[in-house]
C-alpha cells in the first residue's frame, strides 16, 4: 500500500512538473498577472461602469447592500438631525401647539424607518414631512432624487451582470483535445466546436492564435509571440450556420507554424494554440467571445474525431455528445512535408521530361543483300 501511494505521489509531482504554463485556460480564462502598474487605482473609478460589472458577485452584492444601507443610515442621520435643530424630539418637551419638520420622529430608530420610507418610496403615512421648515422639504427632494439615481444604477448593474454575453459562451463547448491527421488529402489540425443551445450564434466568426517564445535575427527573445492561424470550416468560416457541432480545420501547408513539426517532434515544442469564437447572441443581439486553448501536449498526431451526428428512424437528427471528444486513430503521414514531397513526386512521375543531351541522329540503311 505504501508503494502505491509513493508512486501515485511521485508521478503526480512529475506530472505537474510537466505541466505547462498556460495564458488562457480551457475555460477560457486569461492567466496574466500586471505588476507594478504606474497609474493609481483611482483610474478605474472613472469608468466605474465597467469596474462594477467586472467585479464578483460576492464584491457586488456586498456594494449592492451597503450603498441602500449606507444611504438610508446617512439620511436617517440627517433626519434625526433636523428633527434635534428644530427641537421636535420628545425630550425637548415640545408644546401642544408646536407643529413638527416631521410628524412622529421620537429618535434615531424612527429617523432611520423614515429615511427607508422615503427613499423605497413605501409611504405608510404615519410619519411625513409637514409645511413647517423648508430645510425638511429640501431634504426630502435629495433623497427622492439620490435614491432614484442608487436604485436605477445598482439595479442596473445587477440586470447587465446577469444578462452578460459571457453566461451565453458556457455554453459553447471546444473539444478536449485537437487532431492532426489527413483531410481532403490535406494535412490538416481538426477541431471540434458545439452549440448546446437551438439558438443560434449569428456571424460567428473562428480564428486562432499561435503563442511561442521566437528569437528575432536581432536577437532579441519575444515571449507570447503572436502567429495567426486560419481556421476553415467546409462551409466556410463566416457566418456559420452553428445548429450542429461543427469540425473546424487549419490546413497544414508551407505558411503554417504547423508545418515544421513532426509526429515525434510535436511534444517537445513550446506553443499555445488559443482558438476564438466571436458572435452575437440571437436573443439578445450582444456579442460574445468564447476562448480555449491547446499545448502540444493536447494535440493528437494521427487521430481523427468519431462520428457525432446519426439519423433517427423518424427522420430527426440526433447529436451524441458522449462521442464529442472521442478520437479514432487513423493512417496519417508522421510530417507535413512528407507528405508535400510525395504529392511532388507523384505528380512529377505523370509528367514526361526531355533530356537536352539526347541528340537524334539518322541512319541511312542500304541493302547489302545479293543476288
């Protein structure tokens, strides 16, 4: 037993040893860390839109809570105030005929019930603001108008954070793994990409990136180098008609970063293949991106992807998601140029060549026969 945990222990520890740093996870999510930013925090404020939807839902909901407690304690306060310089507080004694700011303040307690009920708007009616003193009039319009411009953003926030285009890019799913094998007698790297919605994604447009580290001829080291990759879909790659998963392949031929690696070369490479997904939501005509990425590691030389999509015997169309990331090994050249150079040499052994020393000569032929 002892041994056994010792092995599962030490080929965990070599296995995270292996494991490679990614930019973007799976998900999605970009791994990036700034340091030692010059600009003061205090700049996000000034689009403290887009702060207050980028933040967690625990960080929200906290903001959310203490702006309407926050605002009703302080207007409370002011309430109580104005209730104390006016002397309506019940340990002032006031007269039978001395009419109040605000009918039925007695404390801080009935200032703040006061100060909710004005700002919900819920006006049970026990307490209200009398005609006495302006300065309770004012008061109450600020807090009418503040209260009106706390609801409409908060609760806006709220609205956008739910109705995101990012919850519609869950559920796009990519493929665990990426393929390389022969399609259209093409090499070619296949991924396979799914909608699990009937709703459709319009436009939808599928691109990639080739992350490596690459050494200029100046010699200087350029780490995430970007190389774009081209991504083909047998409809083509705009405006996708996305209703069934879809087998996105990028075809590897000279122009390709891919076309240098080799079956037994590939996981010895440093790269990340980061594929995107960019449309707009049916439903609510916002644009979303939906990230993965790959390391060498995730890319199967000489697989292809099981069938997906069979026919039912009442003529519907039926999507088996438990062979969505399955692979089937087939016959494939170990390299791309392999292949290049054996397509070269089958069509150059259709083709005839002349030979400029041949030089054709005649011969006369006599008839030395006799009679």
């Amino acid at each position: 037993m002892f041994n056994y945990l010792r092995k599962r222990f030490t080929s965990h520890i070599r296995e995270r040893s292996r494991r490679r740093a990614r930019l973007v996870s799976k998900d999605g999510r970009c791994n990036i860390e700034f340091g030692n930013v010059e600009q003061s925090r205090f700049v996000f404020l000034i689009d403290i839109w887009t702060t207050i939807l980028d933040l967690r839902w625990r960080y929200k909901m906290t903001i959310f809570i203490s702006a309407f407690l926050g605002s009703w304690f302080l207007f409370g306060l002011l309430w109580y105030v104005v209730a104390y310089i006016h002397k309506d507080l019940p340990e002032f004694n006031p007269s039978i005929n001395h009419t109040p700011c605000v009918e039925n303040i007695n404390g801080l307690t009935s200032a703040f019930l006061f100060s909710l009920e004005t700002q919900v708007t819920i006006g049970y009616g026990f307490r209200c603001v009398t005609e006495q003193c302006a300065t309770a009039i004012f008061l109450l319009i600020f807090q009418s108008i503040l209260g009106v411009i706390i609801n409409s953003f908060m609760c806006g926030a709220i609205l956008a954070k739910i109705s995101r285009s990012k919850n519609r890019a869950k559920t796009i799913t990519f493929s665990k793994n990426a393929v390389i094998s022969k399609r259209g007698g093409k090499l070619c790297l296949l991924i396979r990409v799914a909608n699990l919605r009937k709703s459709l994604l319009i436009g939808s447009h599928i691109y990639g990136k080739l992350l490596k580290t690459t050494i200029t001829p100046e010699g200087e080291t350029i780490i995430l180098d970007q190389v774009n990759i081209e991504f083909v879909v047998d409809a083509g790659n705009e405006n996708l008609f996305f209703i069934s998963p879809l087998t996105i392949y990028h075809i590897i031929d000279k122009n390709s970063p891919f076309f240098h690696m080799a079956a037994e070369t590939i996981l010895q490479q440093d790269f990340e293949l980061v594929v995107f997904l960019d449309g707009t939501v049916e439903a609510t005509s916002a644009t979303c991106q939906v990230r993965t990425s790959y390391i060498p590691e995730e890319v199967l030389w000489g697989y292809r992807f099981a069938p997906i999509v069979s026919k039912t015997k009442e003529g519907k169309y039926r999507v088996d998601f438990q062979n969505f990331s399955k692979t089937v090994a087939v016959e494939t050249p170990h390299c791309a140029f392999c292949l290049y150079n054996e397509k070269e040499t089958k069509a150059k052994e259709k083709k005839g060549y002349d030979n400029p020393g041949f030089v054709l000569s005649e011969v006369s032929e006599t008839s030395d026969t006799k009679m």
